[in-house]
C-alpha cells in the first residue's frame, strides 16, 4: 500500500513538472501580439501605413532569437497602455520605470536604451548648461501626455504651453510662441534631420538636459503569460546584445548624440 501511495505521489509529482514545462513553453511556442506606440520615431511609429522604428524592429529580433514570433497591434500611447494593464495584449512599448508604474507591469531588466530629456532653445539666443531653474519664469512648450520629470510637472513657476506633439513644440520655439521647448535628444534630432528643408526647424538647438530615462518593452501583469513574456524577451535582448543585432540596429535608427550648443 505504500508502495502504491509513493507511486502515486511520485507520479503526480512528473505531471506536474510535465505541466510547468508545458507552461513555459506555451509563449514560446506561438505567436505573440504586442501593442505599439505609434508616434515616438524613430523608437516607434508608423510610416505610410507600416509600423517602423528601433524597438519593433529589436523586439521582433530577440523575440526570434528564442524561437517566437511577434506581431503588433498600433495605436497611441494611451491605447497601448489599456491594451497591456487590461490584458487584453501581453505586452507593450515603450515605457520608462517610476515609482508609480514599477508593480504596475513586469519589466524585464535590461533596458532597450536610453533617452535625455533635452532643453532645445532658438540657435544662438541661450548660453550651454542650461537647467530647470532656467525656464522657470519663461514659456516652455511640451508634449501633450509626456513626463517631464516632477521637477518640471510640479513647478508653478515654469509656464508650459502643450503642444500635441514634439515636432509642435520645436516648431512653436522656433517660430517665437515660446522660450523654450522640451523633447528628448534623439526625437528631437531626427525632427530636425527630416525636417531639413524647413529654416524654422533649423534654427532650433540643445542648451542642455533635464534627465536620462531608460526605455523598456512592459509586459501584463494582468495576462496569465506576462512575466514568462518578459523573461522570454530578456533572454532574446541579450541574445541580440552578444550576437551584434542591437548594435546594427541601433546604428540603423538612432541618431548618433550631439553635444549641448556652445556659448
């Protein structure tokens, strides 16, 4: 009788293990959908109809690197947040860690890359260095729906003006409707590079940086496969990290830094 009682515990014990691998493997083994910001070029965005950028190209790269394949559904940031806290899609991009969204999602720990978050000023009309102290009193033009760091959002003494997008904002500072724009660098120089035949966007510049904030892809903590997604996407990351895909790629989308304006 124990012999039947051990077996049975033992027998129990293989389904089990045989149900968790099986588990494991159930992201792995299909195709998985995530949502996509559709305005953030050249990280994410979508061009005549088709979504482009650095992260749905690295994503699609280290999800493929451990054996999965990826689709995206697009849409502005806030839709790709309900998609992902409502679980109704695994994951999302792309999104910064604070301490209001840190157990919100499961992040994976390896950042896809990093932004500043830049003071642009008119060419020539601001010294180098500049801070948050030096746009207090001023008007400041910002994106609609970014976070420009609590220094900035919670400062009454800073006069913003919300334009609904960055190439608005640089566009309002370089005509005179404002003092001073906030976009981050990267963004901000792939404007102007694209922008090139335009004398307003050319008379913008970087006087200085607010912050750095690294990027992530979020996964649903409300989806039963988000965390198993994550680590599935960690791995892939560093998979394209050691076989030289993320340095390819970055080199292909993201412009290369430019240094703050001279005095």
């Amino acid at each position: 009788m124990m012999y039947l009682r051990k077996k049975a515990i033992l027998l129990a014990s293989l389904l089990v293990a045989a149900g968790l691998s099986i588990a494991a493997g159930l992201v792995s083994a299909r195709s998985l959908t995530l949502a996509a910001e559709d305005d953030f070029y050249p990280f994410s965005a979508v061009r005549d109809g088709e979504l482009v950028g650095f992260v749905p190209a690295l994503t699609r790269a280290a999800f493929n690197a451990v054996g999965t394949e990826v689709q995206f559904q697009t849409g502005p940031f806030s839709r790709v947040l309900y998609l992902v806290e409502s679980g109704r899609l695994i994951g999302g991009f792309t999104g910064a860690i604070d301490d209001s969204n840190r157990s919100a999602f499961h992040w994976h720990k390896t950042p896809i890359g990093t932004v500043q978050l830049a003071i642009w000023a008119r060419t020539g009309e601001a010294g180098k260095g500049l801070g948050v102290e030096d746009l207090e009193g001023r008007d400041v033009s910002v994106t609609r729906g970014f976070f420009n760091t609590d220094e900035v959002d919670q400062n009454p003494r800073i006069n913003r003006i919300v334009a609904p997008s960055d190439e608005s904002s640089l566009k309002m500072l370089a005509l005179g409707r404002s003092d001073f724009a906030l976009v981050t660098d990267k963004i901000g120089q792939t404007i102007l590079r694209g922008k090139a035949e335009s004398a307003a966007e050319r008379k913008v510049e970087i006087v200085g940086f607010i912050d750095e904030v690294d990027l992530y892809v979020f996964f649903s903590t409300t989806h039963p496969e988000g965390k198993e997604a994550a680590e599935l996407f960690q791995r892939g990351l560093e998979a394209t990290i050691a076989n030289g895909t993320y340095e390819r790629l970055a080199r292909q989308w993201l412009p290369a830094p430019v240094p703050v304006a001279a005095e």
